[in-house]
C-alpha cells in the first residue's frame, strides 16, 4: 500500500468513525434533548406556584381600606355649611379622613376665629373613636382624662363616617352657640355623602 493510499484509507476510516460517533451521541441527546424542555417547564410551574404562594402570603401583610375623595369631602363641608347658613349660624366645617389629616375645611362668613381649630378637633375626635362627639363627652364623667388626648376636643359638633360600620372620616363643626346644632350640621354633612 502506497502513502497516498493509506491517507486515504485512514480519512475514510476516521470519517466513518466520526459520522458513527456523532450518530450515537445524537441518538443518545435526543430523548435527553426532549425531556430537557419538560424539566425547564416543570420548574417554571413549580416556580409560579411558589410566587402564587408568595403572593398570596404579602396579601395577607396588606389591607384595604376605603376613604373619601376630595370631592366627596368638599361636598359634605359645604352641606354642613349650607345648613347652618340655614339657620343663620356662622360655622366653620372641617372633615377630616381615617388617620384625622385634614382633608377640607370651609369657614363661613363671619365664623369667630376659635372655630376653624374647633371644627378640625371636633373632627378628629369623632373619627377616632367613630362616634358622635356628643355620645363621647358623656364618657368623660366615666374617664375624664380622655380629654387630655392631643387633639381631641370632648363637645358636641363631630359625628363620624362610616362604610361598612368603620370609620372613614370626621365631620366637625364649630361656630353655633350650641353643640347639638354644631352636630345638627355635621350630620347634615354625613347625609349628603352617598346621594
């Protein structure tokens, strides 16, 4: 056998060998090959159960909770307002939401200048206990350091809102020579809200 007839011979022996290697290695990748794209999308499902789980978990970290819109405050101060205008009483009417951060106040013409703070208190003081300030300032012969709350103000003139039983915000008003008609006006204010 001549040099050039062993080259060749060798070439066609090592491309045999070659092309039966890659046959079985590509036999042997292929079941592998199409199991690989099964495991890849089980973890993937495992891994959206487990964000699912995750999610529902931080869920239960978070609550919802319902609060009144500007306008929908400005709509209830200005009832208020109206219905002591009504009644030819100066007023100042103040709502404020859950966590009693003002959200609008209204002072009317020729309010005293003592009621913009009182009808903001009146407010806050309702909202936090989600009752009328007239139902609280009978619970002051029973406690009578809940005065000594900062920011409250234990007189008739605040009634809360409520959605579904708690509290939303406050309603105050301050300026009538009377709790009862402070607290007349607040309601007419709470019943605007809803209509």
């Amino acid at each position: 056998m001549n040099t050039r007839t062993r080259v060749l011979t060798g070439t066609a022996l090592a491309v045999a060998l070659g092309a039966g290697t890659f046959g079985a290695v590509s036999a042997s990748a292929s079941p592998a090959a199409e199991a690989a794209p099964a495991a890849v999308s089980a973890k993937k499902d495992d891994a959206k159960k487990d964000d699912a789980k995750k999610d529902d978990a931080k869920d239960k970290d978070f609550t919802t909770t319902t609060h009144l819109t500007v306008d929908a405050a400005t709509r209830a101060a200005q009832a208020a307002l109206d219905a002591a205008e009504k009644e030819n009483q100066k007023v100042t009417v103040a709502v404020v939401d859950r966590n009693g951060n003002t959200i609008v106040t209204l002072r009317g013409d020729g309010a005293g200048p003592q009621s913009y703070e009182s009808a903001e208190r009146k407010a806050f003081t309702a909202v936090s206990w989600n009752a009328p300030t007239s139902v609280l300032v009978g619970r002051l012969a029973q406690t009578p350091n809940l005065k000594d709350i900062p920011g409250t103000l234990f007189l008739g003139g605040g009634t809360p809102v409520q959605a579904n039983g708690a509290p939303v915000a406050g309603i105050g008003v301050a300026g009538a020579p009377s709790g009862d008609l402070d607290e007349k006006f607040a309601k007419a204010g709470a019943d605007a809200l809803g209509k």
